[in-house]
C-alpha cells in the first residue's frame, strides 16, 4: 500500500530544504524526533542549573576583630659581627724566627711580646755604627778647633781668608757626617727593636702561620699570625631605606638600640648601643647599614658570626591591629573583607602602617570590624556571608570563629 505525504518546506534555504527533500519520510521523522528530544534536555539543564545557583548557600568565613592598642615598631633583620681590628702581624725586619712567646687562641694585650728574630745580626750592626759615630765625633771635634784656631789667625791677618773658608768647610762636612753617623745608629738600635714583635692591639691570636726556625723577610706577604680584637665587637646590619627618617630620629634622642640573639640556649639577648649609620643607602639592595657597639667581656660573640638582630625604631599610640592573614594583596593595592552586621561582606583598601609577621597596623579599618582572616576565596564583594562553626560549639562572631570549611 502506498501512502503519499505532502510535507511543505516553505521557509527554509534552499540547500536546507533540498537536503530535506532528499530524506524519505521516515529518516526526516527520526530527525524531527531527536532535534526535539534535544532542544527539552538543554531547557531542563538550563532550569536545574538556574535553581541550583539560587539555592547556594552563603560561603562560611573565619572573622578576626579589629583591635586597638599601642604597637612598638621593631624591625628584625640578620647582622654580622665585626671585629674592631684584624691585624696581619708581619716582620719588619729579615732574619730568622728563633721563638714564638703565646699559644694558639690566646687573649693578649697590647704590647706582650708575640715572636722574637735572631738579633745577633743587627746587634753588631749597631755596634758597628756606634763605632762609625764615635771615629767621626772625634774627626769633628778636631776640624771645630782648627777652625776656632784659623778664624783667630785671621782676625790676625796672619792667614789668607782661602784657608779660613777652607777650615769652616772641613768642619761643617765634619758635623754633617757625624749627624750621618748619629741617624745610622738610631736606625741600628730601631732595626734591633725590630726583631721583638710586640701586639700592636688587644685581640685573640689566631694559629702560627710561620714556625720559629723559618726565615722571614722584611713586610713579607704572609703573616706570621693573624690577631683580631674581639673585645669590644661591632654587630652590622642593614634596614630598608623607608626606615631611615625612624632611624634618623631615634639616632637624635640616643636611643637608637640593638637586641641581638646570638642563639645561645637560655640567654637573653643582648644590648648593643647603634653608634654608626651609614652615610649612603646602597644602590643595590636599598637599604641602608648600622653598626652597634657591644662590649663581649664574655666573648659570646664571634667576629664573622650571624645573629638576629631587633631594632625598635618607634611607636604607633592606638593603633588598629588585625591579624596578618586578612590581608590580602590586589591589582590596585592591600585589602581587607570587612563583615557588616547584616553579614554582608566589603571590600576595604587598607595602609599597612606595620608588619610584625603575626599581625599588622592598618588605616582603613576601625576598631571592632570584623575581617575575614579564611575563606576569602569563596567571597565576592556585597555578597551575604556565614560565620564557620567551631568544632566544638555554635558559630561565632569574633575571631577566631572557628575553619572555613
């Protein structure tokens, strides 16, 4: 049985319809069929997903409250502990070292004798020019009295004037070598002094660097010993350049200190007066370097060390201090979630005035907000919020409330 369907395509484009008009009936039914089935499962996606959207629920957040209290400005920063004096102590004269008078690691005084150098040598040369300056005293001695005696004969016109200038002469070559003479043997005797070599400074000695029986030159390269004063020692540590105008007016009231913690279980640390600023803020890093002075009489610290350092730079009276992870770092600066009471959360720009690692001074907040301090990832600006439940109780308003979930 044949049965004939008119199906008008009025409407189409023509390649639309001539493909249609190609299909038997019964191919272009399915396809009607699948369109439509199609068409009610996107409708039905798009109205669950509507519902599903309106019913979410507010993000939860943990809420700190802003407080208000007086914060002292501390920087904390690394130092290095300097010795006052490193001293290279070297020979000033040849010869061989015949003794070194310390042990290695000693504590000595300025002026204790260190190494001594075989001194025979420049004993009998200062021998040598003592006996020069005897034989050339006694030589100036005799030109002196010719020369009184030939001034004499010529008041008397008893000589030519030639051979008055003639003895003036030999006397006055003779003066000049004995003070020749005179210099030698101060060089002699200083040459001598040379061969003890005394502690130019107090300090700790380091190991002997040339053993006794070795011969050493005159200000040769290597030293016989290093000596480094570690008594007082200087602690240098650089701070930030936004720090200078505090650190300029703290240096004007003397009260510009130093906590150093050198590590040392149980001690407390230590108290350095800065007594040195630099003149110039390094270029590469920006900042800028102190130096405190400290007296070690204990010797806890040690040249070349790394301790941490603290310096108060000030205070801010009243400050508004909230916790550090509410915080956050945005494209046009720092911002803080502030929860209103109707739970309504806001975007607030905030001026970081200080930053202790725990918790922050800021401008823009007043006392008793509250700031979200977790959960800020799931909050957008005016959008209703929820305070987390704490394990253990109902949730809370104040912070800490509890851990976004």
């Amino acid at each position: 049985m044949n049965i004939r369907q008119q199906t008008s395509f009025e409407g189409l484009s023509t390649p639309v319809k001539a493909t249609l008009q190609s299909m038997s009936p019964r191919t272009r039914l399915i396809s009607g069929i699948t369109i439509l089935l199609v068409l009610v499962a996107a409708i039905t996606f798009w109205a669950l997903s509507g519902k599903k959207d309106h019913a979410r629920p507010a993000p939860a957040v943990v809420t700190a409250t802003a407080a208000s209290r007086d914060v002292t400005l501390v920087e904390h920063t690394v130092g290095t502990v300097v010795a006052n004096a490193t001293v290279q102590v070297t020979a000033q004269v040849t010869g061989q070292l015949v003794r070194a008078a310390f042990q290695e690691g000693q504590i000595v005084k300025k002026g204790d004798l260190l190494f001594e150098i075989d001194p025979r040598p420049f004993q009998a040369a200062l021998q040598q020019a003592q006996a020069q300056y005897a034989k050339d005293e006694a030589q100036r001695v005799s030109a002196v009295a010719t020369q009184k005696r030939y001034d004499a004969l010529f008041a008397q016109n008893a000589i030519s004037s030639m051979q008055r200038d003639t003895a003036d002469a030999t006397a006055q070559s003779a003066e000049a070598t004995v003070d020749a003479d005179r210099a030698a043997v101060d060089m002699a005797r200083l040459n001598l002094g040379y061969t003890k070599i005394h502690a130019p400074v107090d300090g700790k000695t380091g190991p002997i660097l040339i053993q006794p029986g070795n011969l050493v030159s005159a200000n040769g390269t290597n030293p016989l010993v290093v000596l480094t004063q570690i008594e007082p020692v200087k602690v240098s540590f650089s701070l930030p350049q936004s720090d200078l105008p505090a650190i300029q007016a703290r240096d004007r009231t003397g009260k510009l200190m130093a906590l150093v913690d050198n590590h040392k279980p149980g001690a407390a640390k230590l108290v350095a007066k800065v007594d040195f600023v630099s003149n110039q803020v390094s270029g590469t890093t920006g900042t800028i370097e102190l130096r405190a002075n400290y007296d070690n009489k204990d010797h806890s610290l040690v040249p070349g060390a790394l301790v941490d350092v603290d310096v108060t730079l000030g205070n801010l009276s009243k400050a508004t201090v909230v916790p550090r992870e509410a915080v956050n770092d945005g494209p046009v600066g720092r911002y803080v979630f502030v929860v209103s009471p109707d739970l309504t959360a806001k975007m607030r720009p905030v001026t970081v005035l200080f930053d202790d690692g725990t918790s922050m001074a800021v401008k823009g907040i007043a006392r008793g907000e509250k700031v979200v301090i977790d959960g800020q990832l799931r909050v957008l600006p005016g959008i209703k919020v929820q305070f987390a439940k704490a394990k253990n109780g109902p949730a809370k308003g104040a912070a800490p409330s509890g851990k976004a979930p």
